[in-house]
C-alpha cells in the first residue's frame, strides 16, 4: 500500500465539522513520535490498565515499516494513532496502542482510525487472524462492527513475547494469578471467511444482538477480579 494514499474522514465536533487526514504513516511523521507515547501513557493510567510501554524509537520503527496510521488535522496538528504489531510468525496479528489526542475525542476518529488500520493489517497479512486485547467497551463495540467476535484467551497467540509485553500494565498479577487464561481485558478476534472460527467464537455469534449485555458482564467481571486483588493486597 502506497504510504502516500490519504483517506479523509469528516465528523462533527460541537456542531463544527472537522476534517482529518487518515493515512498510513511515514518517516516524515517521527516528529509526533514522542508525543503519541506520552498520550498512551497517560491513557492507560487512566484506564488503570494499559498496553506495554513503548519508547518514541519503537513508534518511529512501526511508521518506517508502513505498520502504522496516523491521523492529522486540516492545521497539521496530531489527531491520533495506531499501529501494527505481528506474532508467531505472522499468523497473528494486533493492531496496538490506539489513541487519539484529548483534543479531538468524543467525534468519532477512533472509529475511522480503527477502520483504517484494519485495512492496512489485512492489505499487509491477508491470511492471519487479527485480535486485540481491550476494556474499553467503545473499542468492543469498534472491534464487532469489523468482524471480531469475544474469545478465550487459549485462542490467542502462544508466543512469549506478547505475553511479556503484559508485564508493564497494573494489573499484571490478576492475569499471572489466572494462569494467563483471564484477566480485566476482553480477548477478541477476528478470523479469515476461509479459516474455521474458534469454537469459543462460535458459542457467541449472537455477541452484536447482545452487546450491552456482554458490557455488563464485562463490567461484572472486572469488579469481581479487582475485588479478589485488593483482598490479597491486604493481607
């Protein structure tokens, strides 16, 4: 895919609309490096939980492979980001570190983004799966619009490195406590139409009728686990 291809979303922020330039990302977008590593950061401690940490050299790395998006304003300001990341061997797939600048949130960017860093991970990896690990109920909602069904986390990648990228987030104990089979984040994945879905989606193909309630779960069982953790904690 030609890193020169621009995609345009427009979308409306307090009734003024606001144009964007989508597109994938290049060497020319490493000045913006140390900023959108800043915002992960602080969006994850936000959250509570959060990805691995990435350095502004990583972020550079992923822009000069063609692995990730960017998004600017019409004043050349950084709107937000996402990029690729690839496991064993190229049959799995992530797309990581989604995040868009506190300016422009609430206008539906993330959405675009998500939709164009999908594109790009299937145009680049036409064959493997493609998941994500999220507590976000938004980017659940963002992930089943795009074909991702909730999975087990048995149905994810095997390789150690992904694991151990879990490592930097708060809530990396509950996650070693569950024997790396459950934790605060919700597992899903999406799966080529010409390779068999995972018996764990399969249990849930009525996932988009049933969102709000999967959100309550979701919700449920993130109380429950951090309940459990501050109980230990205390002892």
């Amino acid at each position: 895919m030609n890193p020169k291809i621009k995609m345009v979303a427009t979308t409306k922020m307090t009734m003024v609309k606001q144009k964007f330039t989508i597109q994938v990302a290049g060497i020319q977008h490493a000045k913006y490096a140390e900023i959108i590593t800043e915002e992960m950061a602080l969006s994850a401690k936000a959250r509570g939980t959060g990805i691995a940490k990435r350095s502004p050299e990583y972020i550079i790395t992923k822009m000069t492979e063609g692995k990730a998006v960017i998004a600017l304003s019409s004043d050349g300001e950084w709107a937000g980001f996402c990029y690729i990341e690839a496991w064993s061997h190229g049959k799995y797939v992530a797309n990581s570190g989604l995040i868009v600048s506190p300016v422009f949130r609430k206008c539906g960017l993330a959405r675009e983004i998500k939709r164009e860093v999908f594109k790009l991970s299937r145009a680049k990896y036409p064959d493997s799966k493609i998941f994500g690990l999220t507590t976000g109920p938004a980017v659940m909602k963002i992930n089943s619009e795009l074909g991702y069904y909730p999975v087990s986390y048995s149905d994810l990648t095997d390789d150690e490195e992904f694991w151990k990228g879990c490592q930097s987030c708060v809530n990396y104990e509950i996650l070693k406590s569950k024997n790396r089979q459950n934790c605060l984040c919700t597992a899903m994945l999406y799966v080529p139409k010409e390779q068999p879905i995972p018996v764990s989606s399969r249990l849930r193909t009525d996932f988009k009728k049933n969102l709000k309630l999967f959100e309550r779960w979701v919700r449920l069982k993130k109380y429950i686990l951090l309940k459990k953790k501050r109980n230990k904690e205390k002892i």
